[in-house]
C-alpha cells in the first residue's frame, strides 16, 4: 500500500464534511445577514449593525521570522505600496522646505536631555517586547504576548508591512539624517553607526509608529483622539531624537496610511482586527493598567 493514499471511499466521505461545513457556514452568515437586517430596520436612521460573515481564521503560530527579527508580514510584496512612486524626492539645500526642515531640528534641541528626549529614545525600540508597551497608555491596557497575544502579534506583523514600505524610496534617496549634518547628538547614540548607513527620507519607524495608530483607533474607538494624537507624539519623537527631518516624518505618514488601507483587503488581518478587539475590551473589563510608563508620558507631552 502507497504511504498517504486515500480510499475512494474516505475521499467521498472528506468531501461531503467539507460541503457540510461550508454549507453551515454559509447558512450562518444568511442568517446573520438577516438578524442584521431586521435590527437595522428598527434602528434610527444612520445607525449600522456591523456583521462579519468571514471564518475567524487569524495569523498561525508558526510565522517566519525575517531580516532584523521583523516577524513576516500579513502583505505580499506586489501588495506593499511603492514608496518611490508614490512620494516625491525629499527637500533639496536651498528651498523653503528644506529651510523648515533645518528649523524645526533646530527648535527641538533644547528638549535633549529632559522628558520628552527620554520618550523619544523609548520610542526608537522597535524591539519586542519592549515595543508592545509603546501605546499601552493612550490605548489604556496592558499589551503583552501573554495578555493581547493576538494584539501582540497584529502589533510585530503590521510593523513589518508599514516599515518595509518605506524602503525603496528610503535606498533610492540615502538622504543624510540631521545629526549628519548639524553634528547635535542623538537619543540612540548606540545605533549611530547603523543609522549612518540607512537613509533618512521616508522615516521607518514613523510609518510603523502612525500605521499602530490607525490600527489601534480602529479597534478601540473610544480611545481614539488619545491613540492618535500618540501617534503624532511618535512621528515627532524621530525629529526630536535628531534622526530624522520634518519631511521624513511626514512623507512616512502616507505610506503608512496607504499600508493600513491595503491591510483592510487581508481576511487574515480583519481576523486578528476582531481578535484584538475582543482582548482590549476583556482587559478593560479586568481592570487592568498600562504596561507604559505613563507619568513619563504626561510630564512629555505637557504643553
């Protein structure tokens, strides 16, 4: 007998499971579809009743990890936005955005050193699981691979998607980052070397810090206003950290909101969306408290 051949009979009987099960679900989403109808239909005018006929089938356990420890992404690669048709080259010496660039550098210099320098550096780690924490404040829980692990993973697999979207722009330009040029320290003086070397516009780590944020608006909506304006306080810690212009933040700031909107087509990530969403509203039940250092947070970001 051939090892892993099955009888006629057993693949008769596979067949009609599998037409079962699809038939059940198909039937189930009928009816949700109808349940939905009958209470729209009672509802005010405007109200929406969401239903979400899609099996629940989330990331699995064994992702590939890829280059720099990045966990694999929930995007194709022909599925990634292409930074270098989407965004023009970065300011050149001598126009008006380039000046603002220089200036608002400058305008952040005597804020090394104090608070807001401090969070800047926390925000540089993008490091599991250390960056878990990042938004555990503004999204009001802890988030940890124990507590949220499908925020968890949803949080490791969209960092890899917004910040690898930023690279053929990033390897085409090689800008010079701003401690290359006004010789200021920066926050992570320990990656000064490896910074050196990767080009400043569009900035990484603000696609992946503005990415979590629509992310996270998403599935906690009465934390909204919090998580984004975190998100901008992400963006804005990469200039403070002197690593990166104005322009660098900004430009990153469309890729990722491109990133975000092509995520919306995975079943895989609407999955883990809803998953998540289920963990931060348990956590809250739970009472649970941030795994961020808030008190730091708020002397930071203080008018």
């Amino acid at each position: 007998m051939t090892v892993g051949t099955k009888s006629p009979e057993l693949l008769s009987r596979e067949r009609t499971n599998n037409n079962l099960t699809m038939s059940r679900f198909a039937y189930s989403c009928a009816a949700i579809g109808l349940i939905a109808g009958i209470s729209v239909a009672g509802l005010p005018a405007g109200a929406q009743t969401p239903t979400y006929c899609e099996p629940d089938v989330g990331s699995p356990t064994n992702l590939k990890t890829i280059k720099h420890g990045l966990l694999e992404g929930y995007l194709a690669p022909d599925a990634v936005p292409d930074s270098l048709k989407l965004l023009p080259a970065h300011p050149m010496k001598g126009s008006m955005a380039y000046d603002l660039d220089v200036a608002n550098a400058e305008s952040t210099f005597p804020l090394q050193g104090g608070p807001r320098w401090e969070v800047a550096a926390i925000d540089a780690n993008l490091h599991f699981p250390e960056a878990a924490a990042i938004y555990s404040c503004a999204l009001g829980v802890p988030i940890t691979e124990e507590g949220t692990p499908r925020l968890y993973t949803l949080l490791r697999r969209t960092l890899t998607d917004a910040g690898l979207a930023t690279y053929k722009a990033k390897n085409n330009y090689q800008r010079p980052r701003p401690f290359m040029i006004n010789g200021k320290p920066i926050c992570t003086p320990d990656e000064e070397t490896l910074l050196r070397g990767d080009g400043s516009y569009p900035s990484g780590h603000t696609a992946a810090g503005w990415a979590w944020a629509l992310v996270l608006s998403e599935l906690a909506p009465e934390r909204r206003d919090a998580i984004l304006a975190r998100g901008i306080e992400y963006g804005k810690s990469r200039y403070i950290c002197n690593v990166h212009w104005l322009s660098d933040v900004q430009a990153s700031q469309i890729i990722a909101s491109g990133t975000v909107a092509q995520l919306q087509n995975d079943p895989i990530f609407r999955a883990d969306l809803r998953a998540a969403r289920a963990e931060v509203q348990a956590m809250r039940r739970q009472g649970t408290f941030p795994n961020g250092d808030c008190d730091l947070e708020r002397r930071a970001f203080q008018p």
